[in-house]
C-alpha cells in the first residue's frame, strides 16, 4: 500500500492535513532543540520529510528507515537533490527487528507510524534498545478528538472526505480508507503513554494537537 502511494505521499499529508502538517513537524523537531542529538534515528520515515526537518538540530547524522522500498526510493531522490547525502542516511529497516546495534542514538523519532506496527510492544522494546541511556523518544501520532463537536468533524472529514482526496490523487483505493481505521484503533493518549512506561520509558508526557486531532508523546530511556 505504502508502496502505490510513495511519490504523492508528501503532497498527501499536506493536503489531507490542510496545511496543519507543518506546524505538527516542527513542533516534533522543537522537542529536541534542547537534547541537542548528535544520532538520530527517524523509523517510518517515508519519504524522509522529518528527517530533512531534523536536520535544523544540527546533528552528525541522522538514518531514516522504512519497511516500504518505495518511500526510501523517492527520499533517497529528495536528498540527492538536496545534496544531503552526507547527513542522512535512509536504508529499509523493520521497526520490529531494527539492523542497529544497542544504544547507538541519542534520539529516535516516528511521525504517523507507530500505529502501523503489526506488534506495537515489540517494535517499542526496539526503540527502547537503540537509544542511548537517557536518549529521547519523540512520537506524532493522530488521535481521537476527546471534544464531541471536534470528534464528529474529524471522523466525517476523515472518514469520508480523505479516501475520496486520497483516491484521485494517489489513484489508490485502499491507503486512506485504511487512515481512519487505523487511528480509530490505535490506543492514544494516556492508554498509549502507560504502553510506554510497561516498556521502560521514563519521564514520558503526552499532549494534544490541534483540538486533539494529533498528539505529541515525549519519553526518555
């Protein structure tokens, strides 16, 4: 699915967010401006978006990995025409059997992918594995508007504006229908930050975006 979606992803998550995007990504890269990671690992990168957004951190390096051959495709064609080949790295990597050694970063990020592991606790026991003692996770996720009126808004657009957008433009049927269904089941805000503190997560924080729609989750090892 990821695959048939990969060159139009980018201009997806701008367009089905109304811009809000943005705004989201830097607010991801803002909670680490005071970690000052000099590693960092970007998992379900995509198409590299947030990891040429991490870049303002100013770290050595930063690896972006994906299960999908055609997002790390198109991102590898985003860096070289940006000429940023010597800052990121993107390689295809599991978030469940993650190719690094143990406490190889100093931060590791994951914007609108956990909730796509097949086995959620596993692929953040592998987080939890790569990061540095007292590395830092950082997590964009959507959520389920706690506010009715805001809930009902969301869950028509979502439901019924995207996967039409998301048809015409990427041509494929099954990518944004899939979207609502899974933030639908996906154990946000505090469900999910007690799921980060069973791992081994400390210090972990949650808060809400734009009405709820997206939640930033901050934790350290």
């Amino acid at each position: 699915m990821f695959n048939n979606i990969a060159s139009r992803y980018d201009l997806m998550n701008t367009v089905l967010s109304l811009g809000i995007y943005n705004i989201w990504k830097q607010k991801l890269v803002n909670e680490l401006k005071h970690e000052n990671p000099k590693q960092i690992l970007d998992i379900a990168t995509g198409t590299a978006d947030i990891a040429i957004a991490l870049l303002k951190l100013n770290p050595e390096k930063i690896i972006g990995g994906d299960i999908s051959i055609e997002m790390i495709a198109f991102g590898k064609k985003k860096i070289e025409h940006l000429g940023l080949q010597h800052k990121i790295e993107l390689q295809l990597a599991d978030a469940e059997q993650l190719p690094f050694d143990n406490n190889k970063f100093d931060a590791v990020t994951v914007a609108y992918g956990v909730r796509n592991f097949a086995h959620l606790e596993i692929g953040l026991k592998e987080i939890h594995r790569v990061l540095k003692p007292t590395g830092k996770l950082v997590i964009l996720e959507f959520s389920n508007p706690r506010n009715k009126i805001v809930n009902t808004c969301f869950n028509f657009y979502f439901n019924q504006i995207c996967p039409l957008i998301g048809r015409w433009i990427t041509r494929d049927k099954s990518a944004y229908t899939y979207l609502p269904q899974s933030v639908k089941v996906f154990p946000d805000g505090e469900q999910f930050e007690n799921i980060l503190q069973s791992i081994g997560f400390v210090k972990t924080k949650w808060k809400t975006l734009s009405f709820g729609i997206a939640t930033l989750y901050t934790g350290y090892k």
